[in-house]
C-alpha cells in the first residue's frame, strides 16, 4: 500500500488587466493533477479576499487545490503547477506578483484560519505570511514583488466551513480572448428564472442586462453562481453559448457570503481599507453631489462619519436620498480614509433601516372660531384670519407629521455594483452552517 500525503496548494495574482485569471490556471492545474491520478478532497476554492486593498483593481480571488496523492508523486506535482504558473502567469507586467504556496498538513492549523479571515477583512504582510508558512513547514514560491504569497496562503486558510457558494465558471478557446463574447442573452434570463432563489447575480434586473459575462481580456466566456454544485451544473446547461467552451470547473468559495464585512462597535474604531457594518444615527441630511452621488452622516456617542450611495449603487442610492435626521441605520460597506478635506467615509453597500424618525413640517394653525387656515402676517407679526378677520399675536406654528415614503428594512447595492464578496438579497436565508460532505461526480470538462 502506497504511502497518501495530503496537500493544500495555493495560488494568487496571476493576472494582470491585459491577460489571464488566476482561476484559469486553477482550471488548467486540476486537469494536469487528474492525470497524476490524486484526489481531490474538495471543489478549487475560489477566496475572494479583501476587495479594498489599495494595491488591487481586480476581483481579488486567490485559489486553492486540495488534494491528497502518492508519496513518491510530491515533486512532480510541485514542478507541474510551477510550470503552469510560469506559462500562465502575466510576469512581465507591473503589479502582477504571483505566489504559490504548498501546504503539506492534513488539518489547516487555526493560525492559518485567522490569518485567512484578516487577509479577507483587512490588511495582512507578506512578512505574516511567510512566518506562517515557515512554521507549518509549508513551502512558498513568489514571483516579482511575491506578494501573491499573502492570497495564496490565505486561499489555504479559508476552508470554507462556514457559508459558502459555488461558481461554475466557463472558458473561451485562447483564439477568442479579447473578441465579443457571444451567449444567447434570452437563455440567460430563462435560466435565472428556472432556478432562482438558487442562482443569483445572473442578471441586473434594474437595467434588464446579463451580468454572468465579464468584460476585458480575460478566458472567462461566463460564470454562473448558485448555492449548490448541482444547481450551477443545472443552470450552465440552461445557458447557450454562441461560441465554444474550451473548458469548465466547479468552484467552492466564499462569493456572495459577506465574509469580508465585520461589525465594528463604535464610529471611532473604524479603520481604512476595511469594510464594516456599524450602526448610527443620521446627523446631517443628505445631499446630492455632482455626478450624482448622495452622501449623509450618521453619528454615535463616540464620533461622525460620512456615508457615500454612489451613482453606480442604483437603488440604494434612491433611499440614501430619503433618510432624515434622527433616522437610525445600520450601514454596511468599505472605510475610505479621509482625503482632500473629506472625512472618513464609509462607500455603502447596504443600509439596514432600523428605524425611521417622524418627519414632520410645519403649517399656519387653523383659525379657533371659525376653522379656516390662517394667513401668517410676516415673521413674528402673528397670524390673521381671511374669513372672520380675527388678529392672533401669541400662536405658533404647528408640527404636522408627514407619512414618510421609505419603509424600515434591508437595501442592497444593485446588482451590478454588487462586490464578489457582497450577499445579494437573494441568498438571505439561504445561508450554510457547514461545508456539505462528498462531491458530485463530474465536475470539471475535460
Ligand atoms: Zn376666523
């Protein structure tokens, strides 16, 4: 009897803005390890990691293969995948600094787990990473800058115990990258409504446009997310593409989760380049600045923030519009330091409405004899009657309550300004407690 090892290979930042995906080279790796005859212990994961890191403009997706294998097989394995990244990975352009790491323990050790969870809410260093891997006797490879090291280990970190999703994602032939892609758009809106709630971000009901193709340069023909393996494989034979697809995987991962989000306390410990859900009230009216974007404070007993709806958030942007002074929220979404004399702001994603203030406005009082609104005289001059002719001096104005048009309850960006990262409406309720057992059969071609 052969001698199994279990290994954990991670990989990120392949790619660059003019070509690639690290998800393709995942692609790629699963089927140059199946003719090595492992086993896969788990779907790729796909980890979508912090999406504010002031480094990255992308997805922010590492990658994961795990996978047990034959003692002797450990350094062929290790040659295919660097191989593959060196063939793969877009090494001459600036900002594309791959890294893999191989992780060789059966069990990811809670260390690794924490700095999983950092690297997808915060800010981690490659210095963190590469003592991790030192101490867990890993192995790490690093191109240009290296820090593709910090996602891959965090890619081996996540393991997905907690709410998940799957993608199938579908690949162009190398010939097309960079063309038009070409699906039947009326299969893709047929497809969202023969499988939802099941499916979700396939289409952006709001413009009445498919979102599950990318736009640039890179292999992705498509992507199709779903809350089980079964329903995205269902799903992606709904869908007919116009061109060919050269290849496509299933993949476990933490899109459409929330997981990058983490609930701060107070205002005053909000920091940079994270993404919170903190709680306030609304201290200052919103106001609409040019391009269309509407900010608002809110305020707690320890400080005061700015919040931004922009343009692009769609239908959240038309509620931040709404809210009033006194209305008390729950803000969901990325912390921008301040700039420019601009104060830290928080750029939402969410607005969970827990409570709506009365709004009122205030009217001329009605006359006490006989019942007609009276007519103001000039300010502080007192109220006249038009009817009876009767002169008041000492009455007020009085507060009439308004019926406010909003309604308490949870707003999402639209569709298509969602993050990878943020859970759509859809999925509420929907959420897993843990990692399902055993994996369909064929879950990858070829
Ligand atoms: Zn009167």
């Amino acid at each position: 009897m052969i001698k199994q090892q279990t290994m954990h290979i991670g990989l990120d930042d392949t790619d660059s803005t003019r070509k690639g995906c690290t998800t393709y080279v995942a692609a790629l790796l699963v089927e140059k390890l199946e003719k090595l005859s492992v086993k896969f212990l788990d779907y790729p994961n796909l980890i979508r990691l912090n999406p504010n890191v002031p480094w990255k403009t992308r997805g922010n997706g590492a990658l994961c293969l795990r996978i047990e294998h034959d003692e002797g097989l450990e350094d062929q394995i290790k040659e295919a995948t660097i191989d593959l990244v060196e063939e793969q990975a877009d090494l001459s352009f600036k900002g594309t600094d791959p890294g893999i790491v191989f992780f060789k323990k059966a069990e990811i050790p809670e260390e690794a787990k924490t700095f999983a969870k950092d690297a997808i809410t915060g800010i981690v260093t490659l210095r963190e990473a590469m003592k991790l891997i030192r101490r867990f006797e890993g192995e790490a490879l690093g191109f240009n800058t290296c820090r593709g090291i910090i996602g891959a280990l965090a890619a081996v970190g996540e393991t997905l115990a907690d709410d998940h999703t799957y993608e199938l994602i579908a690949y162009r032939l190398p010939e097309n990258c960079g063309l038009k892609r070409k699906v039947d758009e009326a299969s893709i809106f047929e497809m969202d409504e023969l499988t939802r709630p099941h499916t979700f971000n396939n289409v952006d009901s709001e413009k009445g446009r498919v979102i599950i193709t990318p736009r640039g340069p890179d292999p992705i023909l498509f992507g199709i997310r779903g809350e089980t393996p079964e329903i995205v494989k269902k799903a992606f034979g709904l869908v007919k593409p116009l061109e060919p697809v050269e290849r496509w995987v299933i993949f476990r991962t933490n899109q459409g989760t929330d997981a990058h989000l983490k609930r701060a306390v107070t205002l005053n410990r909000l920091e940079p380049f994270n993404s919170v859900i903190v709680a306030g009230v609304v201290s200052r009216n919103p106001r609409i600045i040019p391009l269309r974007h509407v900010i608002f404070s809110i305020k707690d007993e320890s400080g005061e923030v700015d919040c931004a709806a922009y343009e692009p958030t769609g239908a959240l942007r038309k509620v931040a519009r709404q809210l009033i002074i006194g209305d008390n929220v729950e803000v969901y979404g990325a912390v921008r330091k301040p700039s420019q004399g601009k104060p830290l702001t928080i750029n939402l994603e969410k607005i969970n409405i827990l409570a709506l203030a009365p709004k009122t406005v205030l009217e001329n009082p009605v006359c006490p004899k006989c019942g007609k609104r009276l007519k103001s005289m000039g300010r502080d001059q007192g109220f006249r009657c038009e009817k009876c002719g009767t002169r008041f001096g000492d009455i007020r104005k009085v507060a009439v309550d308004v019926k406010r048009e909003l309604k308490a309850g949870l707003y999402v960006t639209s569709t298509r300004s969602q993050r990878h990262l943020t859970k759509p409406l859809r999925r509420y309720g929907l959420e897993k407690q843990s990692a399902a057992e055993g994996m369909i059969e064929t879950w990858h071609f070829p």
